[in-house]
C-alpha cells in the first residue's frame, strides 16, 4: 500500500478524455495554437523509507517557471510551460507540444513536514524525494482480546 497517493481527474469525464486520446476534431483545428495547459507524465516510486516522485518537465525553466509546496498535507508542484517562439511564428504551424500551466498534487502521510522534502533538475526530469514517506508503514497487528 502507498503512502502517497496520486490524485487525476475524475474518470467520467469522458469528453476530456476522448479528445485528448483522439486529438482534435476538425483537421483545421491542427494548425491552431494550443492554449490549454498540460499534465506532466509523473511516478512515484518506493526507495527505501523515501518515497521519490518525477515529473518529466523537458524544455521547462525551472528556476522561475516551477514551483514545489507542501499546502494542507499535499505535495503541489506547479508552473507553466512557456512557448518562447510564439510570435516568431508564420503562417501555419503543426503542434503536438503543450503549451500552458500544469498542477500535480500528491497526498502526503501526516507525518511529514516541508522539510522532508528535497527537488532537483535533471535531463528534463523533476525529481522530488520524501525522506520518510514510507517510515512505520508496515501493518501492525492488533491484539483483539476477548
């Protein structure tokens, strides 16, 4: 059992997810920008007692475009992927990078504090690790007596 949990959208938005699974309706409508935000590929994984969560952020500043909070005993990481070429653009352009803000939010155990929590930047890859995420996690038995 993870002590993280992974929050998404509701799975009954089935207009949402048909259009992002079969793209846009209209062969006109490729050329347009694309003005909604993103949601970044993330995992999170077990190491140890740490629980280390990546999001895949190529091309993404994360110095000034990127944010990791702790707020109501949730791990929130949000910012916005710029698109530094939209005004040199002429004419029609084919997209299929997002452009736009994203928010990921993770579940933290009660346990842990802001200070827990460490970020770095690789290769295009956010990599934020939990120290003790999954400390006491372990089912413990309890006596039932009669």
């Amino acid at each position: 059992m993870s002590n993280l949990a992974l929050w998404s959208r509701p799975a009954w938005d089935t207009d949402r997810w048909l259009r992002d699974f079969f793209g846009p309706a209209a062969a006109t409508d490729w050329f347009k920008p694309v003005t909604s935000g993103f949601t970044p590929a993330a995992e999170v994984v077990r190491d140890g007692d740490d629980a280390v969560v990546r999001l895949e952020l190529p091309g993404v500043d994360v110095d000034k475009d990127v944010n990791v909070e702790v707020e109501n005993g949730r791990l929130v990481i949000h910012g916005e992927h710029r698109d530094e070429h939209a005004e040199e653009q002429n004419g029609r352009t084919l997209r299929e990078i997002r452009y736009g803000s994203f928010r990921r939010t993770f579940q933290l155990p009660a346990h842990v504090t802001s200070e827990a929590i460490a970020a770095s930047y690789d290769a295009g890859v956010l990599t934020v690790r939990v120290a003790g995420a999954y400390a006491g996690a372990q089912p413990q038995r309890i006596a039932i007596t009669k």
